[in-house]
C-alpha cells in the first residue's frame, strides 16, 4: 500500500503541474473583460434558468418558502464557516506550516466565493495561503488536491450507502472507488504528515459531509418536503462534483443541475433537488461574503488606526 500511495502521489504531482500550468493559460484568456461577462453570464444564465423551471414544475413560488428552516439553515453557516477554517488549520500541519483559525476561516471563505470563477479559484485561493505561510508549491498543491480528492471520496461512499437499497449496480461501483481512493489518500497523508494528521483529516471530511447533509435536509424542508439524513448523500456527492471541491471550474448552476440529474436515482424530484442545493449554496456564499468584507473592513479601520 505504502508503495502504491507514492506512485499515486506521484501521479498527482504530474497532475498538479499539469494542472499549474492550465491554470495559467486560463487566466490569460480570463484576463479578456469579454470572456469574464460571457462566463459570468453563462454560468448565472444557467442557475437562473434552472430555478426558475424548477420553481414553475413544482407549481411554488420564492414566497412559498418556508421561513424556520432557512433560518436554521442561515445558522448553520457559523458552523459550516469554522469547518472551513479548520480544514485549511489542518492542510497547514500536514506541510508542517502554521494558520491560525480565523486568518484559515476568513481564507476559507474567500476560497469558497473563488470557486464561483470560471478557474480553480477555491484551489488557488488555498494554495496561495499555504505557500505564504512557507510552504512550497508543489507540495502545498499536492495537499490540496489530494484531501479535495479525499472529500469526494468520501462522498462517493455516502451516496453509495443511500444508493444501495434503490441501484445496487449504481451504489457497488461508488462505495469501492471511493473506498479506494480514501485509502490511498489515508496511507498518503500518514507517509507525509504522520497518522494523527491524516486521522483529523479523514475525521474532518467525514464530518464535512454529515455538515452538508444537515444543512440540505432543512433546505428540502424550506421546500416543503422531508429528507432523512442518508437520503441526501447523493446531493452531497453532486455538490461536491459539481463544484470539484476546488479543483476545476464551477460556476452557479454547474452542482445544482448534478443535483438534478442525481435526483433521477431517488424519490425527490429534480426541481426540488436542485432548489434545495440553489437555497444551501446561495446562503453559505451570503455567509461567506458577508465574513469576508468584515474582515477587510475590520483590518482597513485597523490600519487607519
């Protein structure tokens, strides 16, 4: 195993490089304002015509909503945006490095609002931060690919646990690839940062999909409609896709239409799925934006100061 996780390593350091090196010719052709408005507006184009069949087919209006359980939802972004900071805590100590918890959540938050550009905004934004607490490069982008990776995984085995009474055929193929890939990652992370690190870690993105799942059962009950916890591990998964946990490029509309798409496999409808991803993704960036511009007004006035 230890053998195979450096030749995946590896793998994904080629990866990596591969990925630096499009991620420069992508801000490039970025850095034209034509094709800045044209991917905005694609992506928002899409979102908008997504929710506004899904609202028509489910004969609901925004009005219709209901207001509880969007205010829990607004609540869990206090949870959801220190689960964030923890997250790039731990990425700093698995490259021996330093962040602290409110500098790593305000970071997160800005990744989160960069994974809206048509470029692995979230990754870079990550990235970044690592590098200017001293890390290098390619190792500080190796670790942000490779725990990516691990919370997708880990949300392939979620949805395989909800898909398995409904497609077997469907839920087997999931739950191995994903189990896979955690152990890869797992064996990975304990070469490199040691087996208490990769134990958090692991901890952290199990818990970053039970995070998610809580907040999409209230954001179905917004919508009027009752989910189990298990129930919306496949939302889970497609969120995480669509968004590629930072990895590539998603835009508003790109993890909702998945969301839809997935909902083809369950019970739920796939306007109500994809509203209920539309209604948790459009607070944690309200959230996310609204921690982020406090912290640059609090550290302007800090500045006068």
């Amino acid at each position: 195993m230890t053998e195979f996780s450096s030749h995946f390593a590896g793998a994904a350091l080629r990866i990596v490089g591969k990925l630096r090196e499009s991620i420069a010719r992508t801000r490039e052709v970025l850095e034209r304002p034509a094709v800045r408005i044209s991917v905005l507006g694609l992506t928002v184009s899409l979102f908008l015509a997504g929710a506004w069949f899904s609202f028509r087919g489910l004969a609901i209006s925004p009005a219709d909503l209901r207001g509880a359980p969007l205010l829990v939802l607004a609540l869990l972004t206090l949870p959801s945006l220190l689960y964030g900071g923890a997250g790039l805590v731990l990425l700093a100590r698995s490259g021996r490095l330093s962040i602290p918890l409110f500098r790593a959540t305000v970071i997160g938050s800005d990744a989160y609002l960069a994974e809206l550009l048509p470029i692995p905004g979230g990754a870079i934004v990550r990235t970044g931060a690592l590098m200017k607490a001293g890390g290098q490069l390619s190792q500080s982008s190796a670790l942000v690919v490779l725990t990516a990776l691990l919370w997708i995984a880990c949300g392939m085995i979620g949805a395989s646990i909800s898909l398995a009474s409904i497609d077997l055929r469907l839920a087997l193929p999931l739950g191995l690839i994903g189990s896979g890939l955690v152990s890869v990652i797992f064996a990975w992370l304990c070469r490199r940062a040691g087996a208490a690190i990769a134990i958090l870690t692991l901890a952290h993105r199990a818990a970053g999909i039970a995070l998610i799942a809580v907040r999409l059962q209230f954001s179905f009950a917004a919508l009027h409609v009752s989910a189990q916890f298990t129930e919306t591990f496949p939302f889970v998964l497609a969120g995480l896709i669509g968004s590629a946990s930072s990895i590539a490029p998603a835009g508003l509309g790109i993890a909702e239409s998945l969301a839809a798409l997935a909902a083809l496999k369950t019970a739920f409808e796939p306007g109500t799925a994809f509203l209920a991803v539309a209604l948790d993704r459009l607070i944690c960036l309200a959230a996310c934006a609204l921690l982020s511009v406090s912290a640059r007004i609090f550290r302007h006035f800090k500045g006068v100061a």
